[in-house]
C-alpha cells in the first residue's frame, strides 16, 4: 500500500509541473496521457517507444532518478542515439531526474528530436521540466552531443544540458527546427570545432530567463544566431 501511495503522489506531482509547464512555456497542446517510468534504461527506451507508437505521451520520471544509457537505443544517417528518436509530441516531467551516458558506454547523443522539415512524416516535439541532460557523446561527424533537432519543436523549462561532446553543438544542436530555453541552462558542454553550448544551423532558438555559459570553444555560433548567448 505504501508503494501505491507512493505513486499517486509522484503521478500528483507531476500532474501539477505539467500545468505548470504548459503555462510557462508557448508548447501546443500536451500529450493527453501521464505514464510514470520507472527509474531504469529500459523502461524509459519503451516508454518513448511506445509514446512514439501512439501519436505522444506525457512520461513522468522519478524525481532524482538517474536514467543512466549503457547503449544506444536509435540510429539514422546523423549517428547512434541512446534513447529512440522522438517522431511525436513527448513530454518529460523530471522534476530533478537525469539521463545520462554511461561513461564506459560508446559514444552516441542522448536526445533527437525529429519534425516533418528534416524527416517527412514525422511530428517530434519535445518539451522537458526538471530534466538534466549529461554525457552524451556524437559520433564524429556528426553534430549534437546532448540534443539534436532536426525539424522539430523543443521547449525546455527549469532544465540543464551539461557536459556533452560533439564536432558542433555540443550541448544542443538545430537545424530547420526551433528550441526555447525557460528557466534552464546549457552549461561545460564541448565543440571540436563551434558552438561548444548551442549551434544554429537554421531555424531559431529564444531564451527566458536562462544561461549558455563556460562552454568550450564558445557559447554559441554562429556568432549572433541566439539572442542573449555571447
């Protein structure tokens, strides 16, 4: 019973983030479910898997949980991905959880975000509360070590991107897609050669209240393509 209990408070608390999120932010409309994920690889690759299936989801992840990827769980002509490409509108409710490469594991990014611009037939949109991104490594050469948009929707609310490599983006990279960054920062992210923290390739992304620092070799690139990034 104490289980139960349990999960109907993190199922409650995350309920109201959810709502909070969808006023924070201009996302559309969010998925019209709420599945809890346990604090596991696995679950977490079928819980996308299946959120994927059916047109979205709203997945809520154990507060403090680390979801820590061993391997990578998706693949396309931009590299290994450790969880599978995102083709519909997901949402993932942290509320302090990380998703990180395992340090042994080989390289891949931890997110992709994949929209009908760059991938016709497909809808990915992802919006992310209380979630840190950690340790993901692009295949050279390849861009987007933490996450990669190719023509999607990214909104990120009280979340951070930390400490991923990539030849440019290491922390975020976008191409014919946008990405809005609430209260959330993309921070000791690496570039082999621009946009140690965000690179534009096209497309746009807005900042409210967020940071892109101590990101090597730069912050952001091209230079003037994120507005408040220096």
């Amino acid at each position: 019973m104490r289980a139960v209990r349990t999960l109907r408070s993190i199922i409650g608390v995350c309920a109201l983030a959810m709502g909070l999120t969808a006023a924070l932010t201009a996302a559309p409309t969010m998925a019209h479910a709420l599945t809890p994920v346990l604090c596991n690889e696995t679950a977490l690759v079928n819980a996308i898997t299946a959120a994927n299936a059916t047109g979205g989801d709203t997945l809520a992840l154990i507060p403090g949980c680390t979801y820590t990827l061993t391997s990578a769980h998706g693949s396309g002509p931009t590299g290994p991905v450790g969880l599978p490409p995102l083709t519909a509108p997901i949402t993932l409710l942290g509320l302090g959880a990380t998703i990180a490469r395992d340090p042994s594991a080989p390289p891949f990014r931890i997110l992709q975000v994949e929209g009908a611009a760059n991938v016709p037939g497909t809808k990915g949109q992802l919006s992310m509360v209380g979630v840190t991104i950690r340790g993901g490594s692009a295949v050279a050469p390849f861009p987007g070590g933490g996450i990669t948009n190719l023509g999607g929707t990214v909104f990120l609310v009280s979340s951070s991107v930390t400490g991923n490599t990539a030849v440019a983006g290491g922390g975020i990279y976008t191409d014919q897609g946008a990405v809005s960054l609430t209260a959330s920062s993309v921070t000791s992210n690496t570039a082999t050669t621009r946009g140690g923290g965000i690179y534009v390739n096209s497309g746009g992304v807005t900042m409210l209240a967020s940071t892109v620092s101590g990101n090597t070799p730069d912050n952001c690139a091209p230079s003037g393509s994120v507005v408040g990034c220096t």
